[in-house]
C-alpha cells in the first residue's frame, strides 16, 4: 500500500521525541555490555576514555548542528557532503551510513537472540532475532509520530535505569547502601593497580569500543527533515548531549568502577548488572536483563528508521532505486524499510554461526562506518564554512565553538581511533572490510554511470 504519488516526509517529531531518540540510538550493548571490555583495557581510566570520546562526539554534532539548522533536510550529512564535497563524496556517505546501521542491527538482533536464553534457555537464537527484526519493522511503519512516542518511552526505561543506579550507588558510596551501613568510598579506582593500571596504551586501545558506543547520537542529522522546529529542536538536543554523556557514560562508570573492582570483571557480564547485584537488589539480574534486551531493541528501532531514511534520501538524489522514494499515506519510506528488513534477514542467518565472533567483528565494522560518517561530517563542515560569504558566516544561527581549531582537531582524533582498530585481533577486520566497502561504492558510482548524470 505505498503511495507513489506522496513522497514527502511528515515533519511528526517533537523536541522531546529527538532529545531521546538520539540518547536512545547511543545508550545501547556498546555501553551496557561492551563497557566491560573496554574496562578490561583501561581499568578505571575507562572514564577518562568516555570523558573524552563525549567531548569528541559533542564537536561532532556542534559541527553537524551548525549545517543542520540553516538547511534541515531529511538525511542532512548526505546531502550536505554532495553539495559542499562533490557528488561522489554523497554517494559514498549515503550508502555508507545506510551498512553502519546495517551491520549495527544485526549485531542488536543478534544479541536480543542471546539475551531471551536468561528466559528462555534452550531456545533457538534465531527465532528470537527473526521475531525482534519483525516487531522492530512493524513498529517502523507508524507514523513518524508514533515512532517517536515508542522510541521515546523505549530510551526512558534505559535512563530511568541507569539513574536509579546513579543514585543508589551514590547511596553505597557515601552512606553504606546495602553495604551494612559501611561506606564504600571511591578507593576502588585507585586500589587495584592504580588508576591507570594498564598505562596510557590501556586507554588509548579502549577507544573503539568508547566510540561504538557512541554510534547513534549523530541521527539528529537524519531526523532534521522530520522536526517541526529543527532551529530550536535541533539546537536544544544538541547543545544537552555533553551534559547528558557526562551523566550516562562518565557518572555510571565511576559510580560502577568505586562499587566493583576493576579487576574483578570478566568481560563478559554486563558491569550494570554486577552493579545491582552489589547492591542486592532482588532479582537484579533479571531486572537489567530485561533493560539490556529494551536496549538493543531500541538501538535497532533506530536502525531501521535511519537506514530507511538514508535509501529515501538517496532515491531523492537518484543515487538509488526511485521506487525507495515512495511513502505510506502516513509519511514514512515504507519501501526503503522494506529492503532494508530483507538485507537485515543475513543478521538472522548470522545466529546460526558463532554469535560472539560474529558479533564483535560486526560491531568493529560499524565503528569504522561511524568514524567515516563522523569524518566526512567534520570535512563537509570546513568546506561549508570556506565557501560563505562574510555576510553568511555572520548570519549562522548555531556556530561550530572555537572554529577551525576544533574542526580539525577533532577529524585527527577520528584518524587515530581508525589507526587504532588495527592493533587488535578481533577489530582488524574493520580495516579489511570497512575500505573494501568504500571501494566497492566508488566502482558502482561510475559502473552504473552516476558520475555523468550527475555532471548533466
């Protein structure tokens, strides 16, 4: 039931819809489960790798912010990369933020598959991938309001939980919650090893999974052709995301890393349920289980509706299928969401092999995805700003802060991690497959003979 002759978006999203829906995309496994590794490399300093890694994503979105106000389309760094790069560096971002969010979902469906196991033990991981893909997409094909109304109590079971851990750690911490009365102070990011017990490498090797955890936060950019005021929705998110990581990444780690030793986590068990085992809360396990599965549901709602913004947004500029272009009488890309679901279908095979292999391989490969987009938003920005005329820079209603300085100094951050991801085994991969994917994108623009139409 696609409408071919409506192919506009419904500008259906709230200010409160987005704040969330960005937050939402970024709290997922990366941080409830993949923290623990990362705490593995760095020891306690892991909250100086997320202190700065936030800082680096909060540039990263000023500078997409600062784009996105004075000209809100659906699928923005797209479109500003074709316009202030060239065509060809569109295309690749298109398609290249379409397979981050691909490779992401089927990480997240992957794992919903291993989490129903704490329910239902026995049970096989693909069937539950398959039911999670269908719900996610169903949901999907909403009106973009209604979306967001899901998306946005979806993310709040997430937040309300990490706060309630905030605070009852804080309780632990200072007064002896739980603990019989006996504070357990701070000394445990100090106590075992030191703060930095594994050096300055430890810190520096934790990055990809800091930044994987961080992918996500920058779909504000693909909502701006779906917020009813982007200038004050826009900027209002934006200018709260540091704060926010402050609180959700910085202030839940140092309140996990003071209750549990560093060195007591294996790896592999969530450092939020550990946390709540402390304090001895019944049923603790059962309960961040069930917010760990909300998580990658959530994170892969987000998925869905970006991949399926992305394809309508490359239909738009003919760089794929027109039919990608047509909507439901609701507004929403429902044949984009449809492919996208179908591809996604590989993710539900994935459950047949090796889950933990699969799955951390497939995440290193949306890292490099995500520092790709997060670079080419930066290069987009720097390119935007040298070609305005005085009067134009003047004129911008949101700003890059301390530009070009921060411009340039967060896009070599971005070229580190990447170097980063080949010191390890298990994110190797990401270097292989990540410019395997960008070349295959390059062939295809001139084999289907995009470069002359575009130059036409």
């Amino acid at each position: 039931m696609q409408n071919s002759k409506e192919s506009q978006l419904h500008r259906g999203l709230e200010e409160r819809h987005i704040a969330l829906m960005s937050l939402g995309a970024a709290i997922g496994v990366g941080l409830f489960l993949g923290s623990a590794s990362a705490i593995k490399l760095a020891g306690p300093a892991i909250i100086i790798s997320y202190a700065i890694g936030g800082l680096m994503i909060y540039l990263i979105m000023r500078a997409l912010g600062e784009m996105a106000i004075k000209n809100p389309v659906a699928g923005s760094f797209s479109r500003y990369a074709s316009e202030f790069v060239g065509p060809l560096a569109g295309y690749i971002t298109g398609w290249n933020y379409w397979f981050v969010w691909i490779a992401t979902c089927m990480a997240e469906i992957t794992a919903v598959g291993i989490y129903m196991q704490f329910w239902f033990p026995g049970t096989p991981q693909w069937a539950w991938a398959l039911a999670a893909l269908a719900i996610m997409t169903t949901i999907n094909f909403l009106a973009v309001k209604a979306y967001g109304e899901l998306e946005f109590w979806f993310a709040l079971v997430k937040i309300v939980t990490i706060i309630l851990m905030i605070v009852l750690g804080f309780g632990m911490i200072i007064f002896g919650l739980g603990n019989g009365g006996i504070a357990v102070g701070f000394g445990n990011l100090v106590e075992h090893g030191g703060f930095f017990p594994n050096g300055i490498s430890g810190v520096i090797l934790s990055f990809q999974m800091v930044m994987f955890a961080y992918l996500g936060i920058e779909m504000l950019g693909v909502t701006a052709g779906e917020v009813k005021n982007p200038e004050k929705s826009l900027k209002r998110a934006i200018d709260t995301v540091f704060y926010r990581i402050l609180l959700f990444y910085v202030l839940a780690l140092t309140v996990i890393l003071s209750i549990t030793p560093w060195d007591q986590m294996n790896g592999k068990d969530s450092p939020f349920v550990m946390m709540f085992d402390k304090i001895g809360i019944p049923g603790a396990a059962g309960i961040i289980q069930f917010v760990v599965l909300t998580a990658a549901l959530s994170s892969c709602n987000s998925g869905i509706f970006s991949t399926g913004r992305m394809l309508f947004n490359l239909a738009q500029q003919g760089e794929s299928p027109k039919s990608f272009e047509r909507t439901t009488k609701s507004g929403v890309p429902g044949v984009a969401i449809i492919v996208s679901a179908v591809v996604l279908l590989f993710g539900v095979y994935l459950n047949y092999m090796e889950a933990e292999k699969v799955f951390s391989y497939v995440t290193s490969v949306a890292t490099f995805g995500a520092l790709w987009t997060w670079g080419t938003i930066l290069v987009t920005q720097i390119i935007s700003r040298r070609k305005m005329s005085p009067g134009e820079k003047q004129g911008l209603a949101y700003k890059m802060p301390l530009f070009p300085f921060t411009s340039y100094f967060t896009l070599a951050f971005l070229v580190f991690v990447m170097v980063i991801l080949g010191f390890s085994a298990d994110t190797r991969i990401a270097l292989i497959v990540g410019p395997i994917w960008i070349v295959l994108l390059v062939v295809l623009y001139y084999v289907t003979g995009l470069n002359k139409r575009k130059k036409g």
